[in-house]
C-alpha cells in the first residue's frame, strides 16, 4: 500500500512538474529589453541623456520589474535611419527582445515602422514624435511615452499670437521631420490667431555653422520662433547672440533648443528665451522631484526631454507588465496593457494615453532664467491636458494632410 502511495505521489509531482514547470521557468526568465539609443552625430547628447534617464530607472529598481530581472540589450543606431533598421533586427532575431524603448528621431521611427509591424515587437518611443504613427497610419505595436513634435507646439503658436502679441514671426528648423512637423503646428495655430509667418528657413542637422542663416534673418520680425533638436540649439543660440539679435529680436524655441540637457552648458545668451513642451525640470510635485533629485545625484544634472522620455517609457513598461503579472511572454495581452495604460507617478503627473497610444498630458510655456547659480526653464503658463490633435475635432484633424515641410502652405512668405 505504502510503495502504491509513493508510486502516486511520484506520478502526481511528475504531472505537475511538466504543467508548472514551463510557467515557472518564463517567470524566472529575464524579460529582454531591447534600448535603440543615438551614440554619434549631431544628436548623440540627446542619446546619452536617454540613456542616463532610463538607467536611473532600472537602478532605482535594482533591475527588476513585476517580480523579473531585467535584461538591456542596448544598440547604436548612430542616428541613421538604415542603421535604425538594421540594429532593430539585430535586437529582435539575435538578442530575442521582448520589448524595444526607442529610437530617438522621427525620421528613425519612420524607417522601422514597416519592420515594427512585420515583427510584432510592441515598441514604446521614448522621444521619436513621428505624427503619422498615432495619428492616420496607427501602428498597434507602438506607443509614445511622450508627445508628438506638434503636439507642444499648436498651444505655442496659439500663445505667441493672443499672449505675446505677435504679428510677424520668422522660423529657422532643422530641415528633417521632427524640424517640419514642430514647425508646422506652430504656424498653423499662429496664423489662425492673426498671425503671420513671414520667413522659413531650414538647415541641415548635421549643419556647422548657423551664420549664412541668423544673417538672412528679416530685421522687421516682431521674434524669431526656432525648432532644433540634440545640441544644434546650443550652438544657434550662441550664434545668435554673437551677431548681435539677443536683446533687438526676441528668440522662441522648441522644446529641444533649450533643453535642460544642453542648458548646463549654455550662458547668458539663452537668458529669457521662451519655449514650450511637455516638461520641465521645474514641475513641482513628488514624482518630478524625485526624478531630478535622481539624476542630480547619478549625473549631476538636471533632466530633460530625452532623459525624461526614457524614464517615462520604463514608467509604462512597468505598469504593464504590473497589469500582466509580468507575463511578457503573452504578447497580445502586453501589448492591450501597453495601450491602456495610466501611470500616476510620472513626473508630469498622471500620464494617460489616447485611443492611438500617444500621452494626453500638460503643456507648459517656459522661459529660461538663472535660479541658485544655473539656468532653468520656469514655468510661466500651463495648458493642461493637450492631445496630439490640440482643439481641433480628431476626425477633421486626421482627414487633412500630416504636417510637413509644405504643409501648412506658407501663405505670407516675403521675399
């Protein structure tokens, strides 16, 4: 009787083993995270930043996620959009990522939509704004941790009409997609506020020297609005002070031109530029205090776009895995929980996602000042709860064209 019960037993442990054990085995696997950062060219700092922010994320988690080790595999993509592609599939077929942060630029994101869908790797942006992918052509692999590149700037335009009184305004950008569709929000909501966008000028993003284009500056524009991105607006602003515009034309900027990963090496000559975005290191609540205390202590800086978006899309990975007891493995599940997401402790506050996964969140009008010994963007005007579509109805939004470097037309160009 004995030896029949342990024969039973034996069996019993044997069934469960081979029910139990695969389960147990994925649950003690590390979950693979793919990171698809830039490490050269002009957009490299903006990378390192990235970087740095989604590190700080994971060491405040001494790696673990829902119960899982984490395991990053990180790739170069140099900001090249063939490189973009092949350094994807590299993370996908040969390091088996479960899960891609990245990449950096909207062009690059343009290059690996194709690849993303093919794949079915659920990707979350930590910075490319590429409209198209929430907006008329939703991939359902992607989601933003932060917005679209027109997304801050429609309330700016909007600002720089009603608030600052502006009538004429020339625009300099870097001549790629996030340079484009930045700048056309910006002129679209501009100019139905009464304004008009009397110069475009467009450099490349790797450009050397901004002089050929502060020189062609019209002289009777009321400011000068500029949509740059990585350490180009570092560059620009101290061109312009040196041609003598600081003080005679008023500088606005993208959110990027004066990011605070780049305003530790500016000076004076950034003083009093307004910009507007989704974040800044001034935002007073726990969460964001917590975050740049952070990254004062691990980087002796204060964070910024590209650092925030990093750390902002390990905000999410996390709550969705939370939402799926950590079962990656169940991809169809994941990505649901990707997409339905709320994390309330992100530095911006609670950040939500709309129905095509891009962040509903505030917009904040900044203007750069020096507080206790270093330049800040402090927080002059704030546009609560703005969606990629701005006040405009969704449907008319994604019936018209996606912004580009035509579009809206420029109608009061002058020579």
């Amino acid at each position: 009787m004995l030896n029949k019960i342990l024969t039973l037993a034996a069996v019993t442990t044997t069934v469960a083993a081979l029910f139990t054990g695969p389960a147990q085995s994925a649950a003690a696997d590390p979950i693979r995270v793919g990171f698809l950062t830039v490490k050269s060219g002009a957009l490299a700092a903006g990378g390192k930043q990235m970087e740095d922010g989604l590190q700080l994320f994971l060491k405040e988690r001494n790696n673990m996620i829902a119960g899982r080790k984490v395991e990053l595999f990180v790739a170069d993509s140099a900001g090249q959009p063939a490189i973009t592609k092949t350094k994807m599939q590299e993370l996908v077929e040969k390091n088996n990522v479960q899960v891609i942060i990245g990449p950096l630029a909207a062009f690059e994101a343009l290059a690996v939509d194709d690849y993303i869908r093919k794949a079915q790797i659920p990707v979350i942006s930590p910075s490319a704004a590429a409209e198209d992918l929430t907006q008329r052509k939703p991939n359902p692999w992607f989601v933003r941790a932060v917005g679209t590149s027109a997304q801050p700037t429609q309330p700016f335009g909007e600002y720089a009409a009603r608030e600052l009184k502006y009538k004429r305004i020339a625009i300099i950008g870097d001549d790629f997609s996030f340079g484009h569709e930045s700048v056309a929000g910006f002129q679209r909501t501009f100019e139905e506020n009464g304004g008009k966008i009397v110069q475009k000028l467009w450099s490349p993003l790797n450009v050397a020297d901004y002089g050929t284009y502060i020189g062609q500056i019209n002289p009777k524009v009321d400011a000068v609005f500029v949509s740059f991105a990585g350490g180009n607006g570092l560059k620009f602003i101290k061109q312009y002070n040196e041609y003598g515009l600081k003080g005679k034309i008023p500088l606005l900027a993208s959110m990027t031109a004066v990011d605070e990963g780049i305003l530790k090496s500016m000076g004076d000559e950034a003083l009093g530029v307004i910009s507007a975005g989704w974040y800044a290191a001034t935002i007073d609540n726990p969460a964001n205090k917590h975050f740049v205390q952070g990254m004062n202590r691990e980087y002796k800086q204060d964070p910024g776009y590209y650092a925030l978006g990093a750390y902002s899309a390990g905000l999410i990975l996390e709550q969705a895995l939370k939402t799926v007891s950590g079962k990656i493995e169940d991809k169809p599940a994941f990505m649901a929980a990707l997409r339905n997401v709320q994390v309330a402790g992100d530095p911006r506050g609670l950040l939500k996602l709309d129905a095509l996964g891009n962040p509903i969140m505030n917009v904040y009008i900044r203007k750069v000042e020096r507080k206790d010994g270093k330049l800040v963007n402090s927080i002059i005007k704030t546009y609560p709860d703005v969606s990629q579509f701005w006040t405009y109805s969704r449907k008319d939004f994604l019936a018209a064209p996606v912004y580009s470097r035509d579009n809206p037309v420029a109608a009061n160009l002058e020579k």
